[in-house]
C-alpha cells in the first residue's frame, strides 16, 4: 500500500518567494496534519484536517501559512512569502479515524525547505 | 496542558548492548495514548507502538519491548542486543483523547526525541 506521499522532497528558494509543500494522504484516511520539524523546537503540530475541513490551525506561525484541503487525496502548505527562519523539515501524516485520538499517524518522507 | 519529556538527549552504545530510551509524560486527562516513532538518518517518521492508558500490559516485538507504568507516568523503550540499524532518533508521543460530544481531535504532542548511536 502507498504511504503518505509528499512533494518535493528537497526545496531551496530565495526570500520573499512563495512556497508550495503537497501531500498525497494514505487513500481512506480521514485525518490530515502537517508538522514542522526543527532543531530548537522539535516537532511542532501546524494544522489538521478532518474529512478536508480544518480543525485546528492554532499552530500555524503566522498569516504567511496557509494549508488547504480541497479532496480527500490532496493537501497544501503555501508559504508566502518565505523567510530564512521557515527553513526546516515540513511532514504531512496522516490517520484513520482516530477522533478520540487513539490511532496512529503515519507520516510523509518530509520536505526538507531551505529559504536563502 | 499535556507534556512528554524524554530523559536522555543522546545515548552511545555498542552493538549488542541493550538499551533503553527513557520518556516521562504529564496530562490531565484520565484517557489518552501513549506512541513511539523512530527517525532514521533518513529522515522519515516511522510508527512503532501504540499504548493506550488504560492498558498497562508491556509488549514485546522481537528485539523491542516497551513498559508502560501509570504510576510513574513512565512509558519506557528497550531495545535488547541493539544493532548498529537501531542508530535513529526515537520520539515518544502523547495523544489526548478528544473532547467528549465534539470533532476534535487529541492533539500528538513529542517529546525532544533521543538520538541513538549504535556503533560497531
């Protein structure tokens, strides 16, 4: 079975561009988060969906992020614009019911974004 | 508010030494979820257990065996005759169970995670 795919796996760009992070969830999940992995602060939940509606974006740093879930198959996280401090590991996981928060995530490769 | 700590920062072993990797969680809440991820140099998050709290038995996977102690809020990782492919870092995760009568979703909230070397 496919996993969670995300696109692209490496990106680097200039200050001031826009960012466009992808995500393919496992097909039948109905959860969808995004994380940002870095070194001072570790993993640190964004946003999640549930059934493409976001729940939750208490995490997103700032008005420059935004995500959207317009199916069941496809997620974005728009960076705009970019700043050398976005620099970092991006995840996309995703889960199968869970609402009472019991069943496992299972995460994308990660996009790793470096913001010159 | 919930909260996982993992006690060691970075451990060194040798290649068939046993080892264990130390997580500490506080919550509130009475029902919640216990998980353990691995990253490999990779970079990729891997699941690898669930326990929920209101199951204390320990388990056992081949070379893996966690233990769940309610009473000191301690959900600890073994691996036995580690290998120099357990080299990663292990991140122990706490999940609160959802709002009664509402959508939302308990949160997964990391520990710092420990970085495992295993040398040859």
């Amino acid at each position: 079975d496919a996993g969670v795919i995300q696109s692209p796996r490496h990106e680097v760009t200039e200050m001031g561009q826009e960012v466009t992070l992808r995500c393919k969830p496992i097909s039948g999940h109905d959860y969808l988060f995004w994380y940002r992995q870095t070194m001072m602060r570790g993993l640190e939940l964004l946003i999640y969906f549930n059934n493409n509606v976001p729940i939750d974006d208490s995490g997103m740093p700032e008005d420059r992020f935004s995500a959207k879930m317009p199916n069941a198959s496809f997620s974005t996280l728009k960076i705009q614009p970019s700043e050398p401090r976005d620099s970092a590991v991006y995840f996309c996981a995703s889960s199968l019911g869970g609402y009472r928060g019991n069943q496992p995530q299972h995460f994308g490769d990660g996009t790793r974004l470096s913001i010159l | 508010a919930q909260k996982v700590t993992q006690v060691q920062t970075e451990i060194s072993v040798v290649e068939k030494e046993d080892v264990t990797l130390d997580c500490v969680y506080e919550t509130r809440d009475t029902t919640y979820y216990l998980f353990w991820y691995k990253q490999p140099p990779s970079g990729e998050l891997v699941f690898l257990i669930r326990r929920n709290s209101f199951d204390e038995q320990n388990e056992i996977s081949g070379r893996y065996s966690w233990n769940f102690q309610k009473s000191t809020s301690s959900f600890n990782f073994t691996i036995t005759a580690s290998q120099v492919v357990d080299s990663a870092v292990y991140f122990c995760a706490l999940s609160e169970a959802a709002n009664a009568g509402g959508t939302s979703y308990g949160k997964l909230t990391f520990g710092q995670g420990t970085i495992l070397t295993v040398h040859p």
